[in-house]
C-alpha cells in the first residue's frame, strides 16, 4: 500500500472522525457518504463522489469496495464503511481506532523530519555563521594588531 502524504493522512483521520460522528448521530452509511461526500476535506470527498456517482448504478457497498481498490490510501476507510453498510454494525469505533492510527502515522512522520533539523542547520552553521563571527570579532583585532 503506498503511504499518503501529511495533508492526505489529515484529511484521512478528519473524514474518518466525521463519519463516526454521522454514523453515531443515527444516519446510515449511504446518508453520511453523501454528507462526507459534500464536507469532508477534499482527497477524501472526490473519492466519495465517485462512490455516490457508482452506487447510483450498484449497490453503496459495492461501490466502497470498487473505490477501495482503486484508491489504497483510502482502503481501510472505505472498506469499514463497506462492511458497516453490508451487516448494519457500527462502525464508529473502528473510524475512531482509524483516526488516532492515521494521527499516530502524521506525528512519527512529523518527529522523522523534525530529527532532520540539526543536520540539515549544519551547513548554514559552519559555512555562514561561523566564517561571520570570525569576520566581525577576529578580524578587527588582527587589523589593530597588524596596523600598531
């Protein structure tokens, strides 16, 4: 599966606590597809229009299932909605257990790149600071050394 970027695993973990709170407020996948479809961030909510735009033609689960294989971001989302649509379960906890696994992912990616920090600041360090602090407080001292 290939990984999302940052902003697609946001959006990602807000559609997926959207739709725990849809589900969980009483409407059926079919509905909160159709209301994700309108709110949610958009790499998710073009992905649900094709859903809407299939499931006119086939059956709602069928279409997640269709999207899911097409989109492998997207997979485990649609494929919870999927099932909740098929046998009736819930599917708020398991949105919910998907959202702090899709943040969990965004802040390890977020440490990686913030443990870059100090290397990356190396080469500003040690070419641009440093031959600056020489210029401005050794040099005058060699220059009035030099001159005397």
């Amino acid at each position: 599966m290939r990984p999302l970027t940052a902003a697609a695993d946001d959006a990602l973990a807000l559609a997926a606590d959207l739709a725990a709170v849809l589900l969980a407020a009483g409407l059926t996948p079919h509905l909160a597809v159709e209301v994700l479809a309108r709110s949610a961030p958009a790499p998710v909510a073009t992905r649900l229009e094709a859903v809407l735009a299939a499931a006119e033609r086939d059956r709602l689960a069928d279409a997640l299932d269709a999207e899911a294989a097409r989109s492998t971001g997207l997979a485990p989302f649609l494929a919870i909605l999927a099932a909740s649509e098929r046998t009736g379960a819930a599917a708020g906890p398991a949105l919910g257990r998907l959202a702090a696994s899709t943040r969990a992912r965004v802040r390890r990616r977020a440490m990686a790149r913030a443990r870059t920090v100090p290397v990356r600041l190396l080469f500003p360090l040690v070419f641009l600071v440093l031959p600056a602090f020489l210029v401005l407080t050794v040099a005058p001292v060699v220059l009035a050394a030099v001159s005397r």
